[in-house]
C-alpha cells in the first residue's frame, strides 16, 4: 500500500444507484475501504426515486444492467424488455445481496458537504445529521439525471392539493384514482405516466410546452428462448454495448447512409425498423441520421408522420408535432401508448408554449392566458439539472476552497467527466463532457478507469492525483470542437437538457461528448494504458 494517511475510508462515494454499487464491487477487489452514503431510503439511485406510474428504463433490460460478474447475469430473470422502476429495483437489491455489499452502504444520510482538506490531502464528508468521515479518495456516484428542475412558477407552493416533482413520487404511492390530475411537462416522464395514470384519473391535462419526436418502445415479455439465447451470448453483448457510439447492444454501424439510398428504399428501410422499437430505429437503420441535416429532416418527417397516425383530433395532433429542431436535439422518448391516450375522453392537451401559456399556479388548480383549470394534484414532470446538477446541489470544495458550482458557472468543464481541476483525488462518475449512453456501460467503463487510477496510486506510492489545467482545457476544447458539428448543438433552441438549456439560472452550455461512446471508452483505456498522463501523480510533503 502506498500512503497510509490516517483516513476512516478509503473510498468514499455518494450515491447508491448502479455506479455506487459498482464501484463497491471494483474498490473492493482492489483491496480498499469503501463507504457508500445515500439521502434515499434504499439503494437503486434514479429508481430509488422515480417510482411514478409507468416509470421504466427506456434501455432494453438485458444490456441495462451490471456486468462484473457472469454468474449474476447468468441467475438473473427479466420479466419484460423494459423493466419498471421496481424490477429494477429488485434487480439492484438482489446485486447487492448476492455480492454482500449491504455492510459498505449507508442510506437514508444526506451529505451536505465535500471538502478537499489542504493539510492532509484527504476529503472530509459531512453529513446532515452532524457527522463528518474522512478518505482518501472521493467519488461523487450521484447520477447525470437526479437532481430535479422546479421552474419558478408564480404561485408555486399555493395550491391546496399534493404538487409534486415527478421524481419524488411517495414510496407509498399517490391516490389519483378518480381525482383531477394535472401535469406540467411532456418529456420522456410524461410520455410513460399520462398512459398509466388517464386510465384511473378522473381527468389528466397535460400542460406542454415543446412537442417532441418520439419513438415506439414496444414493450414485450421475456419469453424463455429470448432469454436462452441472451444468457448463451452475454460476452458478445458486453462487448457491443463496449463497443457501441451510444453504448447499447445495436447492431451499428450499418454501413449505409440515407443520403446515398434511394427514396423509396429509405421509406422501406424506415417502416420495416419501425415497428421494432426502441433507440435501434436511429442506429440501426441509417449511419448519417444524428450528423445530416438532410437525413435528419426526412428521419423526422417519417417520425412525426408515424407516431402521430393514431392520434384522432387534427387540434391535438397538430399540438404534437414537434417543429424547429432537429430530431435528437431533444432526447426522444420512447412511446408506450402516449399518443393512444390523448383520444380518450378523459384526457386533455393545453399548449403552453404558444396557444395559452402558463400564467400561475393556484390555490386550486393552473391559470393560462385562456383560462383556469381545477386539479386535485399537480405534477411537475419539469425534468432535471442534468450532468451538474446533483454534484452543485453540494457545496463541493476543492483547492483553496474552489466551490465546483463557482467552477462550473460559465462551462462545466472537466477531463472526460471523470476529473477536474483543482480537485485532487475527486473522480465524477458520468460527470459533464462524458457521452451520453446506455448509462451502465458508462458507468461500469468510468469506474475501472477511476479504480486503475486509484490503485496506481497505492501500488506506487502516491497521496495525490492533481488533475491537469492544461488536459482539461483539451478536453473541454475538444468536447466543444465536436459538439459544435453535431445537430444536437441546436438544443437551445428548445430548452434541452442534454445542454443545460432547461435551466432558469444557467445559460446553454457543452455538456456532453458526441465523439462517440465507444471513442471515449477507447480514450479511458488509452489513458490508463498511458499511466494516466491528465493527471500529476505526487507524494505529500513531509
Ligand atoms: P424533460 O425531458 O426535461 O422534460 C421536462 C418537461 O417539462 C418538458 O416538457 C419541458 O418543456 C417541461 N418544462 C420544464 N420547465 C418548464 C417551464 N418552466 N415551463 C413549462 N414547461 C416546462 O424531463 P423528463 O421527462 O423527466 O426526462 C428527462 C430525462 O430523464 C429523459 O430525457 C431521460 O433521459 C431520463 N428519463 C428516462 C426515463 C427512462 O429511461 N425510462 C424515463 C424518464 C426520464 P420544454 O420541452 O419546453 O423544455
């Protein structure tokens, strides 16, 4: 072992979900300490807390999981290709229970501040109830999409009846049978809890402000020869999610572009993905949908012409049509009956972005330009501070008491969202300027990387991994170079999260990497390979 400062941990992270697990599996192999702490009541991280109706993974559940040990994916059963939020959650308590990780987790502690101490080099942890443990390294494992967004609304705080952000749905559940429900939001959130949620309600409207292109999910059960052939062929499917631009087990590159392919080929190709479902239909039809602009306008055209076709009132369909921006430049969500529901008698759309918008909540419901609607509950399905949101919801502080939410004011910037800056031995597992992919890939591929780092540093003596100003203005130019190319840059134009751009008290800002997945994941084990050349190894003085 190399430095033996005096530490109540090695390892300390923040966050429960599959990247706290995952970095307890991998710290642990290595030898060290860990302690796990999270504010929730049990572990899962974004299914610990999104327990609305319909609330599932929108990646197929076969590759949405940990991959660290083949006798787990071996024993486990998926009952469906899209898992809800408590299979997943079953599925994470049955990880933490076949690999005994309970001892290193604490829960229910809410951390209420990092701090880098300069005399020591160790990271002192404290948490709301008074207590404060210190180590050698720390890990923030709190999710790229945790920390929610409330919009300022006027009156906000108001109303009567439960007003709720969507990702604090109670544990115990809401009563909204029979009950007048109101949902401001239409993002991938709305899109799975209206269906579920118009079928008992009395009433839903649905307060929109942006229309999105959407695509079907196609739910399915997990029949016993899918699953057969899924467990015999594991290792492939580890290594194309590995191996993948979006980091999922698709079949892509394809190897042909839809500009090069005839017109009525592409429509064929188009309908016949179509009705399989999932994020396959932008990857596994055509290679140039995310980089052309004209690929990308007809793509969406074929969207907007299908997801649409059942919808029956032309005011409706015409409030759904998604218009100036380009597919993608907003993550689309994956349909599970959203479209179906708006022809029920029961279900309402009001157009707040143009049509009527929203004036203020009430005492007793919503207030429009055009009128006042009455509700017995409130949702707010407003989104999340993506990728930053979570890690400055903390007053973190690194070298010479830098907050990192001062840091990141203007551009969130780090070194491939592991590092950054003026914060010695801090690791960000999917932090800002990381791709965004099927997040367990992402999450499994940050945390080998940050435990290489960290067991370097054992095996050759160091107290300190100082990473470098000079590799983090590459990275951020770089991330920036690229994002700059893509039609994702246009997410500004419509509030993206996947540009910060949903943020009141922030501008638009590069918050993700688009040279790939698969790219970044290469750059990880280049670095590694490399001995780390981002950072400046050193031994404490003394
Ligand atoms: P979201 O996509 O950011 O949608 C938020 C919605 O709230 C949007 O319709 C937005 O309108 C609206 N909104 C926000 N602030 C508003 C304001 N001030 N006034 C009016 N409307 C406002 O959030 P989300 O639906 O929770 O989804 C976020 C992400 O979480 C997803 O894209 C996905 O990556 C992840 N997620 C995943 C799953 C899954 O995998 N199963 C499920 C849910 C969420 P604008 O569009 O106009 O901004």
């Amino acid at each position: 072992m190399g430095s033996q400062r005096q530490a109540d941990f090695d390892v300390i992270a923040v966050g429960a979900g599959f990247a706290g697990l995952g970095l307890i599996h991998y710290v642990r192999e290595a030898g060290l300490s860990i302690r796990v702490f999270d504010k929730a009541s049990d572990i899962g991280g974004t299914w610990a807390w999104n327990r609305y109706p319909g609330a599932a993974s929108d990646s197929e559940c076969y590759y949405y999981c940990l991959t660290f040990s083949k006798e787990l994916l071996q024993e486990w059963s998926w009952s469906v290709r899209y898992p809800s939020w408590d299979e997943n959650l079953r599925y994470m308590h049955f990880v933490a229970d076949r690999c005994d990780m309970w001892p290193h987790i604490k829960l229910n502690t809410q951390i209420v501040s990092a701090d880098f101490q300069e005399d020591t080099g160790l990271w002192k942890i404290s948490t709301a109830g008074g207590d404060a443990y210190t180590c050698r390294y720390f890990v923030s494992a709190m999710g790229m999409i945790s920390e929610p967004v409330i919009p300022g609304f006027k009156g906000l705080g108001t109303f009567k009846g439960p007003c709720l952000h969507s990702s604090r749905w109670p544990a115990q559940g809401l009563d909204y049978a029979g009950k007048r429900v109101g949902i401001i939001g239409s993002g991938a959130t709305t899109v799975q809890m209206l269906p579920v949620v118009a079928k008992t309600a009395a009433n839903v409207t649905v307060f929109q402000r942006t229309a999105n292109f959407i695509m079907p999910a196609v739910q399915k059960p997990m029949t016993p020869a899918w699953e057969k052939q899924i467990k015999a062929d594991y290792d492939a499917i580890i290594d194309k999610c590995r191996n993948h631009v979006f980091g999922m087990a698709f079949d892509s590159p394809v190897g042909r572009n839809l500009a090069d392919t005839p017109p009525d080929e592409v429509q064929q190709i188009l309908e016949e993905h179509w009705p399989r479902g999932s994020f396959r239909f932008v990857f596994e039809t055509f290679d140039d949908l995310l980089s052309n602009p004209e690929s990308n306008r007809i793509v969406g055209e074929f969207v907007i012409r299908k997801m649409l076709e059942n919808v029956k009132d032309p005011v409706v369909r015409d409030m759904l049509t998604p218009r100036g921006y380009p597919f993608f430049a907003k993550r689309p969500p994956l349909d599970h009956g959203f479209f179906e529901t708006f022809n029920r008698d029961n279900v309402k759309l009001v157009d707040i972005g143009n049509r009527e918008p929203l004036v203020e909540i009430t005492e007793t419901g919503i207030r429009t330009t055009k009128q006042h609607y009455e509700f017995d509950i409130i949702v707010l399905a407003t989104g999340f501070q993506a990728y930053t949101g979570a890690q400055e919801a903390l007053p973190i502080r690194g070298r010479n008491g830098l907050l990192l939410r001062d840091k990141w004011e203007d551009v969130s910037s780090s070194i491939m969202g592991v590092f950054v800056a003026d914060f010695p031995n801090m690791f960000m597992i999917t932090g800002p300027q990381a791709p965004f992919a099927n997040l367990p890939t992402s999450i499994e591929q940050n945390i080998q990387y940050i435990v290489d780092c960290i067991k370097k540093m054992e095996r050759d003596g160091y107290a300190l991994c100082e990473p470098k100003q000079a590799a983090e203005v590459a990275w951020v130019a770089e991330t920036a170079d690229i994002h700059r190319q893509t039609l994702m840059a246009q997410g500004d134009k419509v509030h993206s999260w996947m540009m910060g751009a949903n943020l009141e008290h922030r501008k638009p800002r590069v918050l993700i990497y688009y040279g790939g997945a698969n790219v970044y994941y290469d750059k990880l084990r280049a670095s590694a390979d490399a001995g780390f050349p981002e950072v400046e190894f050193e031994r404490l003085a003394g």
